[in-house]
C-alpha cells in the first residue's frame, strides 16, 4: 500500500505528518497540546483568542498565547469582527510569540461569537471573506490559514468561499463539514468537501468533522481527496488516535486502543500539565469537565464521572485514577 503518512507544506512550514489537533475552545492549551503532539498530532491549533483581547491587553487573552517548548508546528488561531483588528491582533501574534502558523476562524457555530460578527457569519458573503484575509495576509511574514464550515444554511457557498480564501492569500484551508445551522448535529458532508478538496488546486485542504477512526481518516485522504485531517473532538479524551492514524497510514495496520490504564495515565498527565500552566484551583476545575472524556466507554465510567466531578483537590483525582505515585 502507498504510505499516505508523509510531510506536506503550509507555506514555508513543514508539517512532519497529516494529521492536525483542531482548535478547541477551553481544550487545546499548551496543557493538552503538548499531550497530543507526542502521541503524533503533526500540526497543533490554540483554542481560538479574541483580537479585541489582544488589543485591550487582556490578561487572560494574553496568557492563552503561551507556547511550550516542543510544541512546534503550531498554529494560534483568531477570532474577530474586523480585518483591521484581526491584522493588528495578527501582526502582535507574529512578534510576541513563538507561532509557526495564524488561523481565523471562520467557523465557529456558537451565538456569542456570531452575535459579534465573527466566526460562522462571514460564510454568507465570499467577498468578505476575501478582503479579511487579504488584509491580514499583508501584514504576516508568517502563514495565514482559515477553519471555516460548509455553510451558513446550506453548502451552496462551500466552493466559491473557499476559491476566495486560497485566491487571497492564505496557505492552507481547514473545512468542517457542517453548516452553522448544523451546529454539532447530524453528518458531516462529506460530498461537498470533496468538491472544496477539488476546487483547490494552490494550497493544502484539511478535512474535518466526524473522524472517529482511522479508516474515517483514510477516507477523508484516499476519497475525499484531503491533505490532512484535523481531529477535535474524537482526540479529547483519546489523544492517542493521532499515532494511530499516522500508523495506520503508513502500514495499514490498525494499533489497539489503549487500555484504561493508559489512558488513565495520560489523563493524570493532562491535569498535572493543567496545574502547572494555571494552578490547582483552576486546573481541578477544568479538569472537572475533561475527565468524562477520557472516561467514556469505561465500566463504572458513570460514577468514577460522578466522583471526580466533586473532587477539590490533585491529591483526591489521584486517589480516584489510583496513579501510583511511581507513575510521576
């Protein structure tokens, strides 16, 4: 078989494998980011950070921007209303950290970013689309890239939206396969970003949406005719999917899911990176909500959920992990 697992390009930057952590919104810090680039992710995105925040000196905004070592290839992904802002914010980006890669954000689904005329909005209007990223392409020596969806309603703009993103400058573009009316409900449609990984012809397309398995990966490559796959939520709380897509490329060869041991372990790994980069309080917290995700599928997943849910402390998660303390 052809090893499909090879490098590709976004601008000057290589990308080692086909497979992308896409951006999520109170997941993808630096904590689980780092997580998933040494279980295999190629290319890792930043939960998407306002340009208004950037701007006004945001305290949270600007410790979102943190990169850790190792990170590399990484993409810091923006959201806004305007493409003077979303330069100034982009251009801040460039000097002030250590990003291969800006993304905007042209996708996301959630009202209170739509409401500010950002994410999903801008799908009603092709030449919109070309002028923002025109703008924020000027003031980059860096690669610009896009995430967007289908469609506001429907497809019918999927194609010539993306024909104005690659004819104005950007060097990769990332679809999910749902419209924003959509939101995270039915299929992923897969026909239109067929039609979208056709129409491009200058720069990569990364397929997104619905990619659970490694055949759903393959598939996204081999007949959707994708680059490179982004995986979101399917990585949450298996992370390891990333070193089993790219085997599974390479040979063909599908890798075992790690047992509940294993994962256990990577999900005490994310919250001792969690309570590094935001304390104990916070990271406890958070915690809270990601450990589900890892937990799904488990027998006693319900009440384990249950009991981490109502923990307070890193000592109290640890207990209910039963992490050997030879595990650190």
């Amino acid at each position: 078989m052809t090893n499909l697992n090879t490098p590709f390009m976004i601008g000057k930057i290589q990308i080692p494998n086909r497979t992308v952590l896409a951006p999520m919104a109170g997941v993808t810090n630096s904590a689980f980011r780092t997580i998933a680039k040494e279980l295999g992710a190629g290319l890792v995105v930043m939960e998407m950070v306002s340009d208004k925040g950037i701007q006004y000196n945001n305290e949270k905004t600007l410790h979102m921007l943190h990169i850790d070592e190792g990170e590399n290839p990484v993409s810091i992904q923006l959201f806004g209303s305007d493409a003077d802002s979303l330069a100034r914010a982009a251009e801040f980006i460039q000097e002030n950290t250590r990003t291969d890669i800006v993304d905007i954000n042209m996708g996301c689904p959630v009202n209170k970013i739509v409401k500010n005329e950002a994410g999903a909005k801008w799908l009603k209007d092709p030449d919109k689309i070309y002028s923002i990223i025109n703008k924020v392409q000027s003031v980059l020596d860096i690669p610009l890239t896009v995430k967007m969806r289908t469609g506001w309603a429907d497809s019918s703009l999927a194609v010539e939206n993306a024909l104005a993103a690659e004819s104005a400058g950007v060097a990769a573009l990332a679809m999910h396969g749902r419209t924003r009316e959509q939101m995270y409900t039915g299929h992923a449609d897969l026909e239109t970003l067929h039609d979208v990984a056709q129409a491009l012809t200058k720069i990569p397309f990364i397929a997104n949406g619905d990619i659970r398995t490694v055949q759903d990966a393959k598939q996204r490559i081999e007949e959707v005719g994708a680059d490179a796959v982004m995986v979101g939520r399917a990585a949450m709380g298996n992370p390891y999917i990333f070193n089993q897509i790219n085997h599974y490329l390479e040979t063909g060869e599908v890798l075992p899911d790690l047992s509940f041991e294993d994962k256990m372990k990577i999900a005490y790994e994310h919250l001792t990176r969690l309570v590094n980069l935001k304390g104990e309080y916070v990271a406890i917290r958070e915690f809270r909500g990601l450990a589900p995700h890892y937990l799904r599928g488990t027998a006693g997943a319900a009440k384990l959920r249950g009991t981490i849910s109502q923990a307070q402390s890193l000592a109290e998660i640890e207990e209910l992990l039963q992490i050997e303390k030879s595990v650190r």
